[in-house]
C-alpha cells in the first residue's frame, strides 16, 4: 500500500503568491519523521523541512512551512510569496520509527512570472 | 565543500553488462543508502548501510549489491543489467538511520540508461 500520497502531479501558482503542495500519509506508528524535498531541473535532492510526529508546532524554515494535521495524517507544504527559483519537483517523506524513508511520487510546480 | 559525490554522472550501457556506480561522502555519516528514481513512483529504496561493514535490503533490491568496507565508500553493482534497471540513481547519507529525524543528504544522482 501507498505510505505517501501527493495527489497533484503539477501545481501553477503566480509568482509572490502563496501555494500548497498535498501531502498525506499512511501509517500505524506513533512516532515518524515528515520530510519534505526539492528536486530542481538540474536534478539534485534539496532538505527543505522536516516535522516530528510529537512536535506541537508546525515546523517553519524561511518561506516554507508545514501545516502539520495529525488526526488526518497529512503534512502539507505551504511555500510563501513564491519566486521563479521556486520551480521544481516537490517530494514528501515520511520516515517510521527506524523505518526506511518512503517517498511520495512528487509534485511539480512552476511558478509563472 | 562537504557533501557526497556520484560517478558516473551518466552512463549508457549494453544490456547483461556489469556496471558500478561509485558513492563516497566526507561528511563521516554512518548510514548511506541507494535509491532509484522513476518517473511517477518517486524514490524507492535499493540498499542501504547502516554502519560500515553491514548492508540491509531496501524496497527493490533484485539485481543489485552493495558494499560497505568504509564509512565513506557504499559501491552499488548491477551484475548484468537488464532494461528496467534504466534509471536515475541517487546515493544518500544520513548521521544515524535510527534516528528518525535525520534528514539525509544525496549526491547529484548517476542517469543510467540500459540498452
């Protein structure tokens, strides 16, 4: 079974504005770790943010944040006033206890000037 | 710079050959992994290494080994490569694999094609 679903393939959004990126999660574990990484066209992985499943906060990093919803096992990725460097490949992971890190298939999203 | 090197960068490769893909990092991180990159599934996991001298099997392991004789070397071998093993292949290294919230970092990834 999917342990990580982003159920949109690609994601427009004007550039300044804020976007959402989707992300939900199948897991029986209490503890698990939420990631979340950039893949530009040139194709390396970038750590964007990371959010514990005992962290009471959402997790924030400059422009990126997590809207962290526990009961409905999602972990969404806001990216706030959006820049053209933004473009890219967005992949959300969620590691289990001392599990393996499962990926989701990703979204792309291009910011449009 | 700190960081975890791919090689090669690309390759392009008759099928039944045998091909290593090297991965080493100077960020003295105990666990390393290899994962495959296809378009519409994300990444899935190969193998992985906890430590030096240990390996385990990840989500897709048939057709490939890996070897961890150091903690900066994690060698991924294809014995005779056959056309679904075309790819993007990314090495990754994190501090601990216990630790769950240990972010891993990759290398730039090594494009495989198998003809």
């Amino acid at each position: 079974a999917q342990k990580i679903t982003q159920t949109q393939p690609g994601m427009f959004v004007q550039e300044k504005e804020a976007v959402t990126l989707d992300c939900t999660y199948d897991t029986s574990d209490q503890s698990y770790g939420l990631f979340w990484y950039k893949q530009p066209s040139s194709g390396e992985m970038i750590f964007l943010i990371y959010q514990g499943s005992y962290d009471e906060q959402n997790a924030t990093e400059g422009r990126y944040s997590l809207n962290f919803q526990k009961a409905r096992k999602s972990a969404n990725l806001v990216i706030s006033a959006s820049q053209l460097g933004d473009s890219a490949m967005y992949f959300c992971a969620m590691r289990e206890g001392r599990g393996d890190m499962r990926f989701g298939a990703g979204t792309r999203l291009t910011v449009k000037p | 710079i700190a960081g975890i090197t791919q090689a090669p960068t690309s390759q392009i490769l008759a099928a039944g050959r045998r091909m290593t893909l090297r991965c080493t990092q100077d960020m003295r991180h105990n666990a390393m992994y290899w994962y495959r990159q296809d378009l519409g599934l994300g990444l899935r996991l190969i193998h992985y290494s906890n430590t030096a001298g240990t390996t385990g099997k990840g989500e897709v392991p048939d057709g490939y080994s890996v070897s961890r004789a150091n903690t900066d070397d994690f060698p991924l071998t294809l014995a005779s490569a056959v056309p679904s093993q075309t790819s993007v292949y990314f090495c990754a290294s994190s501090d601990s694999k216990g630790r769950r919230d240990q972010p891993q970092h990759f290398g730039d990834g090594t494009r495989l094609s198998i003809l």
